[in-house]
C-alpha cells in the first residue's frame, strides 16, 4: 500500500510537471511553442489560451479535492492533441505519446485512489454483480 501510494506521488509530479512546463512555455508565448502551434494550423495567438488551460486543468488535477475533474479535463486536452496530431499526418509515435500521458493520468489516480480502483477494475471479479452482497 505505501509503495503504491509513493509510486503515484512521484508519477504524478513528474507528470504534473511536464504540464506545467507546457503550460508556462504557451504562457511566455515562447517561439517554439507559438512556431508549433502555427505549423500545426492554430492561430499563434491562441498559445496563451491554450497555455491558461492546460495551467488550469493540471493545478485541478494536483488538488486532491479535485484530481478526478482535473484528470477528466486532461483527458479532454490530450484528446485534443491526439486529434491535432492525427490532422497533421504525424508519425504513429506522436500520436500515441498523449495517450500515453492519459494512461499515466488515470493510472496514478488508480495507484491512489480505492474508488478509481472499483471504476477500472483490473479484474473482472473486482466488479461487484447486481444483487450480490
């Protein structure tokens, strides 16, 4: 159980804080960061907004009173990069990385979290059955 819950500490700051570092990078409107959202078809002035977004849903999914909105809103954006990765023609690679990511963000809940554990079983006899005690 200890073992568990560090693992999904040290997960989720690693992760967290590749997010951030995403976010601050849109945020300061770097030239990588505005270069690869035009080569990608967004408008370079949506890097903040973009930035300000993935700021906010990752500092909801550090908080532990609102992890499970964070991690859903997370999921949402790395949908939305596997969709703009997809449009591009990237490499399979690309495209998997964000799901990647949204594997971790859940897994890390998982590793934490009793009631993430009963939505996503690992086996199917953890499911309790209708009208079992």
């Amino acid at each position: 159980m200890r073992l568990r819950l560090w693992t999904s500490y040290i997960l989720q700051t690693l992760l967290a804080f590749m997010f951030l570092l995403g976010a601050v990078m849109n945020l300061m409107q770097s030239e990588t960061a505005v270069s690869q959202a035009v080569e990608m078809g967004y408008p370079g002035a949506s890097v903040v907004y973009l930035g300000a977004i993935l700021l906010i849903c990752t500092m909801l999914y550090l908080i532990p009173r609102t992890n499970i909105l964070g991690a859903l809103l997370l999921t949402g954006w790395l949908g939305g990069a596997v969709a703009t990765h997809i449009i591009y023609g990237d490499p399979m690679f690309n495209i998997l990385f964000p799901v990647l990511f949204g594997i971790l963000v859940w897994g890390i809940l998982w590793l934490r979290d009793g009631a993430v554990r009963m939505l996503l079983p690992l086996r199917r006899s953890e499911v309790p059955r209708a009208g079992s005690k």
